[in-house]
C-alpha cells in the first residue's frame, strides 16, 4: 500500500532558505510549527535528507507559497517588501507582517480576477500628480470631492469620520482593507490595479484616518517606497509629500489659525482641535510646527502625550463587523457579486473572505442593509 507519508521529494534547498528570508520567519518558529527537531531540518537545507510530501506541504502553508515553488531550480525573484509608514523606525518587519502582507497581494490578486470576471474597470477614479507639484494645492483639490470641513466636523466621532472617509475613498475604486499590525501603520499597493490601501486596525481611528490620505497620497503619485527603497532621498523626499497632503487634506491652515487665536494654551488648541475635526494629535503637532506655532514638534508633542492619558478602545465587538471592517464593503461585495453570477464558487467566496458559511450570509446581509 503506497503511504503519502513516506514519500520523499527533491527540492531545492535554496528555495527553502529564500521562502524563510520572503517573511522574515526564524528557524526556529519553522521547526516549531513543522513539529519536527533542528537536526532533521538541518539535513533537508545540507542536501542530507528529503522532506515528505506531506511535510513539504505543511511548510508551504506555514511561509504562504505553492508547494510546486521549492520544485524548481531557480529562485523566484522576490524579496521582503520593503513597507512603510512603521512604528520607531523599524527597518525589519516581523514574520507575521510579512505574512499578512503576502496574504494581502494575495487578495489584490483575487481582485484582479474578480473584476475581469464581472468586465468591470480596475482603474481607479483619480488624477496622478507629479511630485513636484505642490502638496497643499492638490489637497485643497482632491478635498473637493470629498467631504466640506463642516461635514466634517458634524460627524459623530472619529469612528465615523474614518468610516465616512474610507467609503469615498473606495468610491474612487480604491479597496481599503484593515487588520492588525504589531510593526506598520499601513501601506499601499499600486504595482497593479485595483489599487489597495492597507490600514492598521490596533491604531486609534484618527490615525488611521491619516495613513489613509498618506496612502492615497501615494497612490496619487504612482509612488511606494519600496519603488525607490536603494535611493534614501527619493524616499524622503515622497514621504514628506504624502505626510503634508495628508495633513492639508483633513484640515486647513485658516481652520487652525481660528482656533489658534481663541486659546492660551498648545494644550488646549490641540484638544480643541481634534475634537472638533477628529483628528490625530501627531498631525496637529505637525501642522503647528509647519506654521511656526511650535520650536520644537517631537519635544512639545512628547510633552504632551505625557501628560495626557489617552483612551484606547478595545477590539472586541461583533465578529461579523469586524470581518467587514477589514475586508471593507467593496471587496465584500465583489465577491458576493461574482459568486452570485456562478463565476466563483461558495468555496471560492468563504475562502477569500476567511469565513464559514453562516457568517458569510450574515456578513452580506450586514454589507446591504
């Protein structure tokens, strides 16, 4: 009786290492999750022994790539992504990013075919600009088609601000996608269309709300960072024009010369201002600096955050809500699209949004009411 436990596969060894390096993943952590010892491992990377197939397939899984890969005698041109808008300036991202990353392309992948099944347009619904045009003029214009800052003010709380915001955004078919990063505040997908913008769901909503227009940012000009990561000034040079977009787009400099005007202290005015606007103190801190209300921003925003106990909510919640806050209505709905003209199956539909059967239908429900 053949046994698929026992047989044994050729692979190469180099493929083995490179999959490790694609998501930073330590050996260790491999031989934990395999359940196999550093000895046994050792011998497959030294050509000594041969993993099973099963084995084989079981790493698959764990590094996020097909098994056919490690088939090959060549290794696949790619890299650890270089990604963006980090906490502390971490140049090295954990393996659990990197393999939400990866899972995230792959439903940018998905998408693709999502779109192409149903012959809709994956071009998203904006201009492109250059980045030597000025920041602030392309906010006060790409603000046009958004909300007003009296809207703004009027929304609920900063839940809603982000909620409100996000939708615009994917009514430009752009797809906004949020879950939890240890190690990166977002980043975005351009490379192919429909564009992605990936948010962090541990960060407080208000700054969430400005990783949002720093990606779209991005977007607007064709440019990620690791599009130019062996060049540090171009780097710079595009971060500082995302972070100032941003920071113009979701309030203006009249808007905080008003507020400026009617208080005594940084303290109050920051407060007061995001409050009202729902906004990151982080970027008020920037903007008062930019317009010379403040020497010093790390030193008085530090100071301040000191000094002021911050509320963070919990992630608990409806699981249902969650899942469509990550996923985002638009992707929920082009999936339920295509499965609902027999171009997917319920298989494909459940595994693209990481769900059972039941929430699937809850899910849809929530999406459309």
């Amino acid at each position: 009786m053949f046994i698929m436990n026992s047989f044994k596969v050729n692979i190469n060894p180099e493929i083995i290492k490179w999959s490790m390096e694609t998501v930073n993943m330590p050996e260790y952590v491999i031989i934990k999750k395999l359940g196999i010892n550093k000895n046994k491992f050792g011998k497959w990377i030294n050509k000594e022994d041969k993993p099973t197939y099963v084995q084989l397939q079981k790493f698959a899984k764990i590094v996020n790539v097909s098994p056919l890969i490690f088939l090959s005698d060549k290794i696949p041109d790619d890299r650890p992504m270089n990604v963006f808008r980090t906490y502390n300036n971490a140049k090295e991202k954990s393996y659990k990013t990197l393999l939400k990353i990866k899972r995230i392309k792959f439903l940018q992948d998905i998408a693709v075919e999502l779109y192409n099944n149903l012959n809709i347009s994956k071009e998203a619904y904006i201009e492109q600009y250059d980045i030597n045009s000025d920041p602030g003029e392309i906010a006060v214009n790409e603000r046009k088609k958004f909300y007003d800052f009296d809207y703004q003010m009027n929304l609920k709380d900063k839940y809603d601000a982000l909620n409100k915001f996000r939708a615009k955004v994917e009514d430009n078919n752009i797809i906004v996608m949020q879950f939890p990063f240890d190690d990166i505040r977002g980043f975005s997908l351009i490379d192919k269309k429909p564009f992605f913008i990936a948010l962090n769901s541990k960060d407080d909503p208000a700054s969430r709300l400005f990783t949002l227009f720093h990606e779209y940012a991005h977007i607007l000009l064709r440019k990620n960072e690791s599009n130019h990561e062996d060049n540090y000034n171009i780097d710079d040079k595009i971060e500082e024009w995302c972070n100032n977009f941003a920071s113009y787009f979701l309030i203006s400099d009249e808007i905080i010369k008003n507020f400026y005007d009617k208080h005594d202290s940084t303290d109050s005015l920051v407060k007061s201002i995001s409050h009202k606007y729902k906004l990151s103190y982080s970027m008020i801190f920037y903007r008062l600096y930019k317009l010379g209300y403040i020497k010093n921003y790390e030193y008085e925003y530090n100071k301040f955050i000191k000094s002021k106990k911050i509320d963070k909510k919990t992630s608990g919640g409806n699981y249902i809500r969650k899942i469509r806050s990550g996923y985002g209505n638009k992707f929920i709905n082009i999936v339920n699209e295509n499965y609902e003209k027999n171009e997917i199956t319920l298989n494909d539909a459940l595994r693209y949004l990481s769900v059972k059967i039941n929430t699937f239908y809850k899910l849809i429900e929530m999406v459309n009411q």
